[in-house]
C-alpha cells in the first residue's frame, strides 16, 4: 500500500512521533495504521500513542439505576450547545428509563416513549432542534447493588462521563468512590480474568520487540517482560490498580476493606473511539468572507 501524506499526518497526530519517523513506520508495516503505532512503540519514538479514544462527539451520556438494576446511554448531537438545551436534556433522561427495560439499542430505537418510539421521539426532536443526534449505545448491568456516578454532571444523572458499579456488599459511599475510581483511571477490565486475550498477546508483543531492541538475552528478556506484563496488568484491570482515594492499597484490597466484592462496571464518555473531522475555523470565515 503506498503510503500517503494523510497516513502520515494521521499517525503523527495519533502518536506524536517526527514525520520521518512516522513515515518510515508506515513503510514498514505496509501502511498497516495500528502496526505502525506499535512499531513506533517498540523504537520508543511514540510519544502519546493513545489518542484515538478522546472525546470527538457532543452529546450527553445518562445513567439510571433501579434497584439491583443499572443502564447507561450515549446519545450523540453535532454540537455542545445541544447538550445543554433542556429539551435534549429530557429526551435524553427518558431514553434512558426506557433502556431499564430493554437489552440492546435497536430494541431501545423501538421501545415506547410519550406516545411513540425512542426513535421517532429523535427524529421529531431532530426536526425542531435542526442537529443531527443518533442514539449511539446502551448497556446494563445488574448486582446486589448498583451504583451510579456522573463526572462533571450537567444535570442529575448526566453529563461527559457517566459511570456504573455493582458489588455485594459494602455501602453506598464506597461504591461512590469506586464509580469516582472508574471515571478518572478508566480500567480496560475488571480483573485479568476479563481482559480480552488479544489484547494481552498483543502488549506482550509489543514489549517484549521493546526489550528485544536492548540486545539482552533471551533469558533476562522473558524476566523483563514478566514484570512490565504485571504493570500493564495493574494499569489496566480495576481491581489491580492503585485506588484514587487511598493510593496504598488496590481496589481490590479496598474493596476487601469495605466488605465488599466489586462484580462489574460500566463506564461512558461521550464520543469515545468516534473521529470528528476537525474544521479549520479561520479558513471557513476566510472563504465565506470572499464570497
């Protein structure tokens, strides 16, 4: 595949590495996007190689918990402005009651509310408000107990960042507190036990062709490499990481202080993983000023 000054541009955004450097990876790889971001990793010349997942959509996430029984819904508009309008606000809050009783998004576009679908209910809101908005995700979780958690909320219940926690035992306050957790860390998993194999294989890879560039033997590499996937593990699983509340324990250990067992989570961010083309403002009011 050639390589294109698009490719380069975008993965020098993605990973923060020189315009050679992020040519030559692609060159590498066969202009392969997430082979050069490793490439660039195991050369060390990555130097934020995780931009890909900020925040590239407006819109509101909503939280609602009933009982042992928590959902949360992303529900995306073109500009911030909208998620600040009242009536976006309501639509939003009502979307989400209505995901208490349903499994999936299609069946939530096709669940009832004021009188029609939450689909129709979008359209028509659409109409009025003149932004696009498209219902962009939905999940639920049940436990013994369900917390609930919005960062920076605009509203109850909404905001950027919303998050869902169920344990058995424990109480409320210490839920929070993990929710909390979960908004600022952003664990990839509960535990190793749930992090997606390829995932792992892949970081595996990736350090041990960093460590492999040190010319050590294969013998110090493999004890190298068992303690950077225990780091990697600590910094990516919740119940291995260092709790934001008290750093000297884990969550885990935390967890087991409070006599509570965390069971699973939910965590939101409005526009996450999603590309927003970025406007260059300055050139739109130069061409619209020439006519």
């Amino acid at each position: 595949m050639a390589v294109t000054a698009a490719m380069v541009k975008e993965l020098r955004e993605k990973t923060g590495a020189g315009m050679m450097d992020a040519k030559k990876a692609l060159t590498e790889t066969g202009g392969d996007m997430e082979a050069a971001v490793d490439w660039l990793r195991t050369k060390g010349l990555a130097t934020a190689a995780k931009k890909s997942g900020r925040t590239a959509a407006e819109g509101l996430v909503a939280v609602v918990v009933d009982g042992g029984k928590g959902v949360a819904v992303e529900v995306n508009a073109e500009t911030d402005f909208v998620g600040k309008n009242a009536e976006f606000q309501e639509m939003v809050a009502g979307i989400a009651k209505a995901a208490l009783d349903v499994d999936d998004v299609e069946a939530l576009k096709a669940a009832p509310l004021d009188g029609k679908t939450v689909a129709e209910v979008i359209t028509d809101k659409i109409a009025k408000i003149g932004e696009n908005m498209t219902l962009r995700r939905m999940a639920r979780i049940e436990g013994e107990k369900v917390v609930a958690y919005v960062h920076n909320a605009v509203v109850p219940g909404m905001g950027k960042i919303g998050v869902l926690v169920a344990m058995k035992g424990g109480d409320e306050a210490f839920g929070k507190q993990v929710a909390m957790h979960v908004a600022a860390a952003n664990p990839a998993a509960l535990s190793e036990e749930d992090l997606d194999p390829a995932v792992v294989e892949k970081e595996k890879q990736v350090q041990m062709d960093i460590a492999r560039e040190s010319g050590k033997p294969e013998a110090v590499i493999e004890k190298m490499i068992t303690g950077r996937m225990k780091k990697f593990m600590a910094e990516v699983t919740l119940l291995n990481q260092q709790f934001v509340v008290n750093p000297d324990l884990t969550v885990g250990a935390a967890a087991k202080e409070a006599g509570a067992e965390i069971t699973g989570f939910i965590r939101f961010e409005v526009g996450e993983g999603i590309e927003k083309k970025q406007e260059d403002f300055a050139a739109e009011v130069a061409k619209a000023a020439q006519g």
